[in-house]
C-alpha cells in the first residue's frame, strides 16, 4: 500500500460540524479543482450530505461567502456553509458566524480521504470506500 500525504485539521471550537446540514461547494482557482470538485461532490451526496448548487464567479472566496450566506426567510436553498474544494485543502465557512468551521490539509493524500475527514466532522458516516 501506497503511503499517502499527511493530513491536517483546524476545526473552530465555536462551531459544531452537527449544526450544518446544508453546504455550497465552490471550486478553487485552478482547473483541476474543479475535476477534484465532482470528485468530492459524488462522495458527499454517497454520505447524505445535503449539497445545494450555488453558481457565480466572485472576485475573493471572501465575497464567495458573503453573497452565499445571504439567508431569505423565504428561500429553500438557504446553506449553512461554503466548502472551498483545492485540490489538496477542503476549507468550510460556517455561514452564521462568519468563521472558518474547519480547513482540512492533505498533500497528497487524496480527496476520498480529505472529504471523509470532512464527513465525520459534520457527525455522518462516510461511505465505503469504492474497489480499484
């Protein structure tokens, strides 16, 4: 077995992985986070997790999150967070206190493994991991 890359994780002690239920997934910069996006979007929607589509450009993922966490009485597609999908670096903004809820850090390591880490910080099982 391949030794994979170490991974890290910060998680903000002001918030609880439990208390976000549904996510907006943005890419990174680079064009192969986009590929790594759908990656990580079929492994969320395997666990449950519920994803809501949010197109647009924005200039800074700051304004990213500031337009995406907008929340309308009335909207059914409401998040609770913004996760930012780099190849290599999963980053959630919890959108009711502003903060990074938790940036997950994985040279190489893979985006199965930075996603189910993902996964079990919002309290779900991850799913089986896919035969090769």
């Amino acid at each position: 077995m391949a030794k994979t890359g170490r991974v890290d994780e910060s998680v903000s002690p002001d918030v609880s992985g439990r208390s976000i239920r549904r996510i907006a997934l943005l890419a990174g910069s680079n064009r192969g986070d986009r590929q790594v996006l759908v990656r990580a979007r079929e492994r969320l929607t395997q666990a449950g997790v519920n994803l809501i589509r949010r197109p647009g450009t924005w200039e800074t993922n700051a304004d990213a999150v500031k337009a995406i966490c907008v929340q309308n009485p009335d909207g059914t597609d409401n998040v609770d967070a913004v996760l930012f999908v780099d190849w290599d670096v999963l980053t959630l903004h919890h959108c009711a206190s502003g903060s990074i809820a938790t940036s997950i850090t994985g040279s190489y390591a893979g985006i199965d493994v930075l996603v189910d880490r993902l996964i079990r910080y919002l309290g779900v099982t991850p799913p089986a991991a896919e035969a090769k």
